[in-house]
C-alpha cells in the first residue's frame, strides 16, 4: 500500500497541469471580431470553407461557432441559400440607439467615478489626434476601432456585470451595422472629447450628461432616415450610414 501511494506521489509529480483550450470559444470569439470590425459585412454570406480555411480550423468548432453567433442575432441562417450576416432595418437601429441612449450615460457616470488619470489622458491624446485627420477611407477604419474601444472600455469601467450584460450585445450591434455613428465621424470628435473632459475632472453627472447628447444626436440622425425611408426599406449598411 504505501509503495503504491509513493509511486502515484511521484508520478503525480511528475505530470503537468492540464491545460484546457476550447477551440470553439476562439472561433466564436474571432468571427464576432470580424463581424464587429466590417470584415465580415452586414449583409454578406458566410462560406463556411472559405472561413474555416482562413481560421485554420476545421469546420466543426467553426460550425458551433455560427450557431451561437446566429443565436445572438448577428447571423441569420436562410433555408436553402445559406447563412448571413444579418442586416439591421433602419426601425431596429432607432430602437438599439433608444436603448444606448439609456444604458450608455449610466456606464459613463460609473466610469468617471473609476477611471485612473492616466488612462483618461491616453483618451484624450487619442481622440485629440483622431480630430487632426483627413476624412479618408484610412480615417473611418480609424474611427471605428477608436470608437468601439471607447465605448466598451467604459462599460468595463462601470465595474456593474449586470450593466455590462446588458450593454455587450447593444454596443456589439452598433458596432456591427454602423461602424462608429450614423452620422459623419469627424463630427462626433467634440462629442467624445466632451466625455473625456469630465471623465477627467471625474464629475459623475456631466460625464453621463455628455454621453446622453452625444447618443441623442446619432438617434436624431437614425429617426431622420428612418422617416425618410422608403417603406420597404429592410436594411442599412456601413457604407450608406456613415461618410468614409
């Protein structure tokens, strides 16, 4: 008995941890990236060899992948002709800016609350920097990674999980199918900058109030095409809702 124990003592020793890697959280993690950034375009068919040879992966965690990714109604899977990227009507769009308008001040107010001075410095170097820039193609690319990290980073900040549950698929969406702002990014600069100021100073109410006028705007600029749409309008793509 006791030899027994020594020798799984030593054999035990001599293993090493067993490190777990799921595949498929990094294919769903990926294709959620690309479908944030523009890779994968509103609108645009999945081929799932093509994508599966451009991860490396083989099809099954890229499959997996898809189905939970359609789940949270970011791909649609059409009977017959394949799966989507899913496209977001211009009716859907004012709602989601609705809710922004809600839950995006109250993220900034805890923010302000938290946020080190040194990182609220590096935002305002960024932003300052951002509103320097021609308005070229390489400019909105900007933007848009500048702006998704803005907006995510203060909800990290806000340091609420039941806040943040609520605000990660809302400010997925709005990243997805507007890149940035329905309206010209170089005029939403101030707004963020507006944000930055009292995140510095950490004044809570104007930092909250400074990201309520700044959603404010984009949904004004949302309701106005959505009345001017035609009725059968269904959809809305990066390349119409903001100037690049």
């Amino acid at each position: 008995m006791h030899t027994s124990e020594t020798a799984s003592g030593s054999a035990g020793a001599r293993l090493s941890p067993i490190r777990h890697v799921n595949l498929d959280d990094k294919v769903y993690a990926r294709v959620k990236d690309m479908i944030a950034s523009g890779d994968l375009e509103p609108g645009s068919r999945i081929v799932q060899e093509d994508l599966a040879a451009n991860l490396g992966v083989s099809r099954t965690p890229l499959v997996n992948a898809l189905k939970r990714l359609a789940q949270e109604g970011l791909l649609e899977w059409v009977p017959r002709r394949g799966i989507y990227v899913r496209q977001l009507g211009l009716q859907e769009l004012v709602w989601l800016f609705e809710l922004r308008e809600r839950l995006e001040p109250l993220a900034a107010e805890l923010a302000a609350a938290r946020i080190e001075p040194g990182e609220a410095r590096e935002m305002r170097r960024q932003w300052a920097a951002m509103a320097d820039m021609p308005d070229t193609p390489e400019s909105h690319r900007t933007f848009v990674d500048l702006d998704r990290r803005f907006h995510w980073r203060l909800a990290e900040l806000a340091a609420n999980p039941y806040l943040s549950a609520a605000m990660a698929p809302v400010n997925m969406m709005a990243a997805a199918y507007l890149h940035g702002a329905p309206r010209p990014w170089e005029d939403t600069v101030p707004d963020h900058l507006a944000v930055i100021d009292a995140l510095e100073r950490g004044d809570a109410a104007a930092c909250g109030e400074a990201m309520r006028a700044h959603i404010a705007q984009s949904l004004e600029a949302l309701r106005g095409e959505s009345q001017g749409a035609p009725a059968a309008a269904t959809g809305i793509s990066p390349k119409k809702t903001a100037r690049r």
